[in-house]
C-alpha cells in the first residue's frame, strides 16, 4: 500500500478493503430497493440472494464454537454471516444501534477466531448504517 493511500485512511491499513466494499455494495441494493421498516429476517434473505447474484462467498447463521479454559461449551454464537470465511456480519433492523449489539459484534469476532466485523442497521428511516470493528 503506498504512502498516499496510508495518509487517506490516517495511516491505518484497512483489512479486507476489496471484500468489505462489494459486502456493502450489497448493503446498499437491498436497502435501495427495500428501505427501512422490515423485519431483520427479511433483510437476512435479501442479502442472500444479492450476495448469490454477486459471487460473494459467504456462509448464512453458522454455530461458532465457544470455549472456556480450551474445553469447548455446549453454547454457541450464531452471526447472521460470515463472507469469505474472514469477515463477520451482524444485521439489525432497529432505531438505534446500543452499545450491547456492538459488544455482540466483538464476542463473535473472538469466538469465530476474525479480525473483521460489520454491524449493519436497515431500521434507521434516513440510511442504512454500516459500523466496522477490527479485532
């Protein structure tokens, strides 16, 4: 990555920059053509087919494992996605996101052992909003 590019991003390198941008290139057409005020399952389904229609891997409410002291627990997390088997996706349809469902976002990254996370809200009237957690 060139100098120029590190400054445009206040010298951070951003992870999976091409992956994330065509996930929310999907984002975005489902909210496009759906706006706001469904139910988050519906926001499920319509995402997978625009992740389908975009050739983005992605795997739909897998079981990650959980483990305590390295013996794994009968619990488990169940993110809505995770895309190129590297980026954890977490749907919304609220108001407002808390501070819980970022905290939600976080614990799968660490149960699913990934650096990537997007916490994605269709329930805002005005816009989608997309919030990036790296590990």
């Amino acid at each position: 990555m060139s100098l120029k590019k590190l400054k445009k991003y206040g010298g951070k390198v951003l992870i999976y920059e091409n992956e994330s941008f065509v996930i929310r290139g999907a984002i975005f057409e489902v909210y496009y053509q759906l706006g706001p005020g469904f139910l988050e399952a519906v926001y499920q389904e319509c995402l997978e087919k625009e992740f389908q229609v975009r050739n983005i891997p992605f795997v739909s409410q897998p079981e990650l494992d959980l483990y305590y002291k390295g013996e794994k627990l009968n619990q488990f997390y169940k993110p809505d996605f995770v895309c190129f088997n590297c980026i954890i996706l977490e749907l919304k349809a609220l108001s407002k996101v808390s501070n819980e469902h970022q905290a939600q976002v976080l614990n799968y990254l660490k149960a699913g052992q990934m650096k990537l996370g997007l916490l994605v809200n269709f329930g805002s009237s005005s816009k989608v909003s997309i919030d990036r957690f790296v590990l």
